[in-house]
C-alpha cells in the first residue's frame, strides 16, 4: 500500500503536523504512516489520530509519496542511513530537524539519487492551528515540491519560503519562538503570586494578557512599537516596567538570546 505522507520520528511536532492535515481534510488517518521506537509515541498516533504506526523506519519511507523526516539532529544520520535504499527518488523529503542542511540529507541518503529535499521549520502553535512555518528548497527540489509542502504546513500555518541559507534565522526566530513568550508569561504569573494573587489568578490574567496582545498584534495595522506607546502613558505604571526593564538592558538580552538560538543551529549543522 502506498501512503500519502510517511513520517520518520512520530514526536511533538509529526503530531502537531498530523493534527492539522486531518483537521483541515488535506488527508485521512488511513493515508498517513508514522515510524518510531517509542511504543508510546506509536500507540498515540495509534489510538488518539488512528494512524498507522510502526517500528521500522524503511518500512515507512518505502511506502510514501511525501516523507516527512521528524527526528533529532543527533538522530538524522543514523535515520538517513536506514531510509535511503528504501525511499524512492520520486519521494518529497520534507525535513524539520534544525542545523541539517539539505546537502547533508541527500548525502546521506545516498544510492546515487537526486533527492528532494525541502527544509522546513515549523513551530508547535500548529497544535491549535496558529502556526509559523519556514520553507527552504534544496538543490534538486521543484516549484511543485514547494506547493506541496506549503499545502502540508498550510493546514495549520502561515507559510514563508526563505533561502536556506536564512533557515537557522527562521529556527531562532519563530521556531524556539514559541519558548520566549512562554518564558515571558511564566514569569508574569510568578510576579503575580509575589503580589498576592492566587497561582489560578495570576495564569489567568497572565495568559489572557498575552492572547489579547498577539491578537491586537496581528490585527492592528499598528507597529508593535507604537502598540506599546499607546500603553505607556508618560510617568504611570507601565512607564515604570519598561523603564525598569531598559535599565536592565533587556531588549539587548533578548536579542542576543535570538542570535544564540541562530548559532546553535548553525552548530547543530557541523
């Protein structure tokens, strides 16, 4: 039986994927087949999406139209050398892991085959269908192997194709994104309790604060500069945080930890 989509490495982000494409109706659970050591990782694609699950990678490759290579970057070598006499050349390679160039992948597929290869860098708000994701073609892959994969991601996303030599930036940027603001908000809520506000209260008022401002950020045609200016009256409350967090020097801090986000990729990638 062939399958519409195979994926090596069934964890957080393949579900995230897998979630959206059977929401959005691009594929029913019967066309997609996910490989993964874990027996626990298998019996939730099993049980909770009613996807095919199975232990060995080759199986899984051999038998897919587009396979999406859903493993660490420790972990892509070994995959790649398990998979590559398996897949057809004819097979979309659609790989999230961060620092693997394109290059590498085909490499390492081997069997004399133009691979192709699309990198792509999602983040796990596709779990509730608000996504951001990264496309870079590699040497071999096509105009149509892009509209493939952005129909894939397109269920549960927005889509922007880059080079790839801007995919590590993209990683840093909305791919660990997601962590920064969750780093933000914990540490709202923790000020919160530090003032007296119930763990449940402080959450709240934590989280809803944060939804209500990606959404103002998203709609207004306003920049994120003057939506933060229209908060800010001169000599009141929000003044003193900002003022407080310039003192610290946290715009600087949070860009370098951006940056830092960029290098490992890049390292990841050696």
């Amino acid at each position: 039986m062939t399958y519409e989509l195979g994926i090596i490495g069934a964890g957080n982000m393949a579900e995230a994927i897998v979630r959206g494409v059977i929401r959005a109706g691009l594929f029913e659970p019967g066309q997609i087949i996910a490989a993964d050591v874990s027996p626990q990782r298998r019996e939730l694609f099993e049980r909770e999406l009613k996807v095919r699950s199975i232990e060995e990678n080759a199986q899984a490759a051999r038998q897919a139209k587009v396979l999406l290579l859903s493993v660490k970057p420790q972990q892509m070598q070994a995959a790649l050398a398990g998979i590559g006499a398996a897949a057809d050349a004819r097979t979309l390679i659609i790989s999230i892991a961060a620092g693997i160039g394109s290059a590498y992948i085909e490499h390492h597929l081997g069997a004399g085959k133009n691979w192709r290869v699309i990198r792509a860098m999602p983040n796990t708000p596709m779990l509730v269908g608000e996504g951001m994701v990264g496309l870079a073609r590699g040497t071999h892959a096509t105009a149509d192997d892009v509209a493939v994969a952005r129909k894939i991601f397109e269920s549960a996303a927005a889509v922007l194709e880059v080079g790839e030599d801007k995919i590590d930036a993209v990683t840093a940027l909305s791919g660990s994104g997601p962590a920064y603001f969750f780093y933000l908000v914990e540490n709202m809520a923790r000020a919160g309790i530090e003032m007296g506000l119930t763990a449940e209260q402080s959450h709240q008022l934590a989280t809803r604060t944060a939804l209500g401002a990606a959404k103002l950020l998203t709609t207004s045609a306003d920049s994120p500069e003057e939506l933060r200016r229209k908060v800010t009256s001169p000599g009141g409350t929000t003044h003193a945080a900002i003022t407080h967090l310039e003192g610290q020097n946290v715009a600087r801090a949070i860009v370098d930890a951006v940056l830092a986000a960029e290098r490992r990729g890049k390292e990841l990638g050696k």
